[in-house]
C-alpha cells in the first residue's frame, strides 16, 4: 500500500523524511500480533472518530477487502462513536454534581 497521494510531494522535497514515512508505513501495517483486518478497523474507527469522511470511506474498503464483515465494521463504528461521545456525557454529567 503506498502513501497518501497528499504526500507524494514529500518524496522530491524531503525525501529522507518521506522515506521515515514510507518505514512506519511498512511497520504498522504488517500483521505482527495484529492482523490486516483488525489494523483496518481500528484506521476506520479512527478517521470515524476524527470525522474524515473521505478516509473512512478508504478504511472501510480496506477493512472490508481485508475480510472485515459488516457485522465487525457495525461494531466497530459503535464502538469509535461510543467513545468520541463519552467526555460529552462526562460534562453533562458534571452539570448534574
């Protein structure tokens, strides 16, 4: 998988940075003890979170050609919505002390 095209002008203008990139890239994607399909997930749990609409689009095929099932990326999206929304609960929670 390569980098985001948003960083293609990194490789002519820093290219001993977009080579760190392209490393950390590698490393965190590789299944170790995490396989492909769980890393997809917890990305698409993150750009949910982060609200990038266009990113999520880009896990959520990852996650799913990576063997994802809809039941998995449902929970995951419960998941990454249930816990961006818990500090708004919090200080609602605050208001009532």
């Amino acid at each position: 998988m390569a980098l985001p095209v948003a960083l293609a002008s990194l490789k002519t203008g820093d290219a001993e940075f977009y080579e760190v990139l392209n490393a950390l890239k590698e490393m965190s994607l590789d299944a170790a003890v995490l396989d492909k399909r769980t890393k997809f997930l917890i990305g698409l749990a993150v750009n949910f979170s982060l609200e990038r609409a266009d990113k999520v689009q880009c896990a959520l095929a990852q996650a799913r050609a990576a063997g994802a099932t809809e039941e998995e990326v449902r929970e995951t999206m419960h998941l990454a919505y249930f816990i961006k929304g818990l500090p708004t609960a919090q200080i609602m929670a605050q208001v009532f002390k």
